[in-house]
C-alpha cells in the first residue's frame, strides 16, 4: 500500500526538503539545487502564492516590440518557454506595424456564476425568477459588492434555467460586471453568501415552500465567457503581402493562406494545433500579466466548439477589391486589478510595460498578440515550414542543456547551417570538437 506522508503541509520547508529526501532517496544537492532558485527578501512573497513551495520555477520573460493595437504602440509583454514564440509575435507585430496595426473591438466583460441546486417542485414553478428573489439576494450580498458598485460594476441580471437533461436540477444564474478585474474570488464570494438567502426565500415563499426546500449542489463561477468577446483584425491589399510571401507570389501567398485557415475552420485535429499556435501568443501575455491561462484556454475551448464541432478561431476572406482580411473571435476573461495582477511583482511591471492598461485594454492586447503568433505560424507553415526558424533556437537550447561555451555555440551554429539538427547530431559534434587536437568544427 502507498504510504502516506501525513501532515507535510504543516512541517518547515526545511523538513519538508528533509522528508522529500528520505521517501524518494533524493540526491544530497536537492536542497542546494532548490535554494539556487530561491530569491532573496521578496521570496516570502512567492512562497505565499501557493503551497508546499519549495523554490521558484522560472520562465523567461520576454518582450515583443512594434506592436500597433488601435493606434496606440505597445511593447508586449511574453511569457513563454517555447522559443520561437516571442520571435514570431515581433516578426509579425513589424509587419502589421506597417499595414494599419491591429483593430480590436472588446464586445462585453460580463462573467456568469451559478448555483446549482434540486428542487422537488414543479418545474412550472420555476420557469421564471420568482418576483422579489432578486432584490432579496442582492441585498443579502450588499456588503460585498458595494466596492464592485462605486467601481461601476456589480450584479448586472439574474435568470432562474432549469438544467439541460437532469431533471429537478436548476441554475440560479447571476450576470456581473467586475470592471477591471477578472473578479473569480468576488464572485464566488458573492456566490457563496446567496446560498443561505436563496434557501430562506423559498422557505418563506407562499408558492414554493409546500414542495420543500432546495437541496443546493454548489456555487462557482463559469469559465465559459463568451460575453468577454474580443474581435481583432488586420488588413491590406494582397500584393502588399509580398514581404512574407517566400517564393510564392504575393497572390498566391494569400490564397495558400486562406486554404491553410479554412482547413483550420473544417478540420478540428488541425483547428486544435491552429488555435494553440494563436495561443502561443495570448497565453504569453495572459502569464506575463498574472491572469488566470487556465482558466482562459477553458473558455476559448469551448468558445471554439460553439457549434459543436471544435474550429479554428480565426478566419480569412479574399475580398473581390483584392484586400486579404485575416479576423479573430476570442473570448478573453482576463484583469488589471486584484489577483496576482497585483501581488506578483514581474505582472505588475508587465502591466507598468503596457501602460497600465484597462481589463478590455488587456483583453485587446492579448488578443492581438494572439492573432500576431496565428499569423507567424501560418505564414511559415505555407512557406517555408516551421522547423527553419525554430531549429535555430532549438540548437541554442541543446547547445545549453549540452553546456556548450560561448566559442562552441558560435561554431556549432555556424557548422549546422543548412544541417538537420538533432540532439546526438549536437552531441556529436560537441564531443568530436573538444577531442579534436585544434580548436574549430570538425571535418566531416
Ligand atoms: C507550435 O507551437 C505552433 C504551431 O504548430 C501552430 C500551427 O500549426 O498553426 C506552429
């Protein structure tokens, strides 16, 4: 049987390390190797975001400049481990730069919570909100939201729905607007505190108490957030494309494009591999500004199976005035207030970057790096396929994992040009060079 290390998260993080090493016959520099990760005065800090920290987990971070997003500049802040990512972004930020930029429209920033309760009544009885259970939970909650209020947000609506296939099940549903902030704990908060109200009001309720009281199931909020629409688009007549067009013409180059999305919009193996590669770029900034990316890609997904089938969340129109239009739909929860997007102190300097932007401002930029890294992918995969450009950075990775110095890398990334690059291949040749008699890359 499995054996149980029982109270870990209330032991030091020195007996914590000291356990770790004892069940799992660690290495004796596993704590050396933690502590070099470790920083100095403001690691109490990180070690509160979560439990059981042992040390830092770092990223890079990166930026992506010439940015233009409705006629404002920025410089992006990334934070990704894929080394292409930022590369990509930049290559295609300068070339919009050039073509108008990026325009965005963010629809809306409602978000939805739910309560999930059984009811043994008849459904007839709640095919609508029954009349004062609104203002009976709002005011139950008042105290809360008063802040959220002088804000300009709040609880915006609420709907009583009966579940899709589960009978006796219902949803309390509530709207609100949490202005700049993603507004998870506030409206779980919210949530939590209406379940005992929401219980009263049917126990006093003349209509409803005869056929008992609800049995509630839970109360969260939904990560399905297509209220938190944001379109983005760019634009220019199709021989101005010619720049990214490789060894096709300008035209072609905007046809093979299209056909590369409209596969991505039909097919949803190759939709789910077009979209990660958009969310190579919102996901980058989503970490950077300390939003929530699960919580993001949970939404996107299913944004993307809306009509039931999974589909890219971008597509390309060929006008008959020759103008290629490349457009995206994506729904992004995401804030500037509250959450890590305070306490963290790189998303703090990330937004500082941005310009302290608005939650929607944040929304726009996420979304359009998204679309810069969509673009990138696709025009490499039409082209001259990705593994060119990312094989270089690849080689950069192996060549550190390899601990190559400086004089090695400057050779090797001269002797495997136009070379297949493989992990032996670096190894190889690694390994040939430093036993070769005289400096320099090996004859072959
Ligand atoms: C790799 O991270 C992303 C791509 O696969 C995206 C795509 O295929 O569109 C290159």
């Amino acid at each position: 049987m499995t054996q149980l290390i029982k109270g870990f998260s209330k032991l030091s993080r020195e007996e914590k390390i000291n356990q770790l090493i004892k069940h799992f016959g660690l290495p004796a520099d596993f704590p050396t190797r933690l502590e070099r990760y470790r920083i100095g005065e403001e690691q109490a800090l990180f070690d509160d975001f979560s439990e059981n920290t042992l040390t830092n987990f770092f990223l890079p971070f990166g930026v992506a400049p010439n940015f233009r997003i409705d006629g404002k500049s920025y410089v992006v802040p990334m934070v990704t481990e894929e080394s292409s990512v930022v590369a990509a972004a930049s290559r295609s930020a300068s070339f919009w730069a050039g073509h108008g930029g990026f325009k965005t429209t963010v629809h809306d920033t409602q978000k939805v919570g739910q309560i999930w309760f059984r009811w043994k009544g008849p459904t007839l009885l709640l095919s609508s909100l029954p009349e004062g259970l609104e203002p009976h939970l709002t005011q139950a909650v008042a105290s809360l939201t008063l802040n959220m209020e002088k804000r300009g947000g709040g609880i915006t609506r609420m709907q009583l729905l009966p579940s899709r296939g589960l009978p006796g099940i219902y949803q309390l549903q509530v709207n609100f607007n949490t202005v700049d902030s993603m507004g998870a704990n506030f409206i779980n908060s919210c949530l939590e505190e209406m379940k005992e109200p929401l219980l009263e009001f049917f126990a006093k309720d003349p209509r409803r108490s005869p056929f008992g009281q609800p049995e509630i199931i839970m109360a969260i909020l939904s990560n399905h957030t297509p209220e938190c629409l944001v379109t983005c688009s760019v634009e220019c007549p199709i021989d101005e494309l010619t720049p990214m067009a490789g060894n096709f013409s300008a035209l072609e180059f905007a046809q093979r494009f299209k056909t590369a999305v409209d596969i991505a919009l039909d097919d949803t193996s190759r939709a789910v591999t077009h979209n990660k590669g958009l969310l190579n770029g919102t996901d980058a900034v989503v970490l950077a500004t300390g939003n929530d990316f699960r919580a993001v890609e949970a939404g996107v997904h299913a944004f993307a199976a809306r009509d039931g089938r999974y589909r890219s969340l971008s597509r390309c129109t060929l006008t008959p005035e020759n103008h290629f239009l490349f457009e995206l739909a994506i729904p992004l929860a995401m804030g500037t207030v509250g959450g890590l997007t305070t306490l963290h102190p790189m998303a703090a300097l990330a937004l500082e970057l941005l310009g302290k932007p608005s939650a929607k401002e944040l929304m726009s930029i996420a979304a359009a790096a998204g679309m810069a890294n969509n673009f990138s992918a696709v025009t490499s995969l039409i082209t001259t396929g990705i593994q060119k450009g990312h094989m270089k950075l690849h080689l950069t990775n192996l060549l550190n994992a390899l601990e190559a110095s400086e004089t090695e890398k400057t050779n090797a990334l001269n002797y495997f040009q136009g070379k297949a690059i493989s992990a032996n291949a670096v190894r190889t040749f690694l390994n040939e060079s430093r036993n070769a008699p005289h400096p320099g890359p090996p004859s072959r």
